[in-house]
C-alpha cells in the first residue's frame, strides 16, 4: 500500500472536472412596512444589467468571510447581525460558465443602510419582495429558500420584536408579521396567541397617548421579554390550515 505522501505526490486534480465555489447573500429588512430584499445590477456578463443577489467567488478566504467581502464590495453594507448559511445550490446548469456551486447565506435585520455600489455591481438598490423576480442565476430560488428560512424564523423566535420601537402595540407586532409572512394573521387570534407565549413580550402598564385612527381605547404598550424560542410557536395561517 503507498503511503499519504506518495498518494498525494502522485494525485492529478485535472483528472476531475473542475468546480468553483460562490457565495451569495440574502440580505432582508423591513423598510416602511414592507418586507424588502437589498439586490444588484450586474455590471457584467453573464447577465449584465439583470438584477441579482450580492455575492460573488471565493478566494482564499472561509465561507463566512466571503459572504462578508462580497456584501461589502457590493453594497457597502456590513451587518452588525448574524449572518447564517441557509443552503448549497449546485444544479449543473445555475451558471453558463462553468460548474459552481453557492453557498447562500441569510442576514435578517432591522435598520439597514441605504447601499453604496462598489465591486463589479452597476448598481444596488432595496426592492420590495413581491417586485423581485426574474433574477440573475437560479436567484430567485435563492431568495424564495431565504424568505422562507426568514418567515419560519419569527415562527419559532422572538425576532420579530427588533422590528419595532422599545415599546410597542399588539397592532404594531402583527405589522411585522404581516411584512415577514405576506399573509395577514387574524388580529384577534394573534393578540391571544402573543399574549399566551411565556417571555414573549411583557406589558408595560402603559398606553398610546390616544387611540386608533377610528376613536376607541388607547392601546397597550409592551416590550420584548426574555425568551429566546417562542413555545408555543406562533404559526402563519397557511401554515395552521395546512395542520
């Protein structure tokens, strides 16, 4: 049997077809109560002129740090959030210039900057979730897997508090549902549901100077509490109706 040195002495990388590695980067905020998704225009080809997602080769650099480099380069954007890996996409035919495989991430934030162009993008902009299609590459499944990783986060998290002020009404919350979810929760089954999860968010014993733009009781106020996962879950409407 050879040994590692003289396998690896003798090993020949040509003999496999040649594969690249990109990153490319969902980047999600809610920007006067509609979900937005921050995009690029491509400056080159392939593509050119079509919009895309931020992202772009790895170097000699982790995965991570390329999503980072990329998103910065591209935008001007550095997120002060975590930054997760959503998912591996490598069908042969995403890119006509070669074999590459993505590794999508996610950032999900509140408070994101306008973008600054830079890198090899044309221009970068924030689009509203329902403008953006027809992307670039496989992007717009892409960014479905991302919107989806986003709606089953506030879910099962208390995410959807950073969304809004320091104290907030039940109305205001479900808005960052209704952004998040494309899909608007029942108002009083929601209000029952929020209330009913332990550390969800806590009464402040205050309320809005005055009430509803129709008259009525002026609302309470709450604040985030201290829980970390949101048990029982709050699930969106299609999602109970698919139960």
């Amino acid at each position: 049997m050879v040994t590692e040195r003289e396998f690896l002495d003798g090993y020949d990388p040509r003999a496999y077809p040649a594969v690249a590695v990109t990153v490319d980067v969902v980047t999600l905020t809610i920007r006067d109560g509609v979900l937005h998704v921050l995009l690029v225009e491509r400056g080159e080809q392939p593509y050119a002129g079509r919009l895309a997602l931020p992202g772009g080769f790895v170097r000699e650099e982790t995965l991570d740090a390329a999503a980072l480099r990329e998103l910065a380069e591209e935008t001007g954007i550095l997120p002060r959030v975590h930054l997760e890996q959503l998912a591996t996409f490598g069908d042969p035919g995403r890119d006509p210039r070669m074999r590459v495989m993505s590794v999508a991430y996610l950032a999900f934030a509140p408070h994101l900057p306008e973008p600054t162009v830079g890198g090899d993008a044309a221009a970068a902009r924030w689009v509203p979730v329902a403008a953006a299609t027809g992307l670039a590459f496989d992007h717009d499944t892409i960014l479905a897997a991302g919107l989806e990783r986003a709606r089953a986060k506030i879910e099962y998290t208390p995410l959807a508090t950073a969304f809004v002020g320091e104290e907030f009404t039940i109305a205001q919350l479900r808005g960052v549902y209704t952004a998040v979810w494309g899909e608007e929760p029942h108002a009083g089954n929601f209000h029952r549901k929020v209330l009913s999860v332990p550390g969800f968010v806590e009464d402040t014993g205050a309320t809005t100077r005055r009430g509803g733009e129709r008259g009525g009781p002026r609302a309470r106020l709450f604040r985030a509490g201290d829980a970390r996962i949101l048990h029982p879950a709050l699930l969106r409407p299609s999602a109970e109706q698919r139960r």
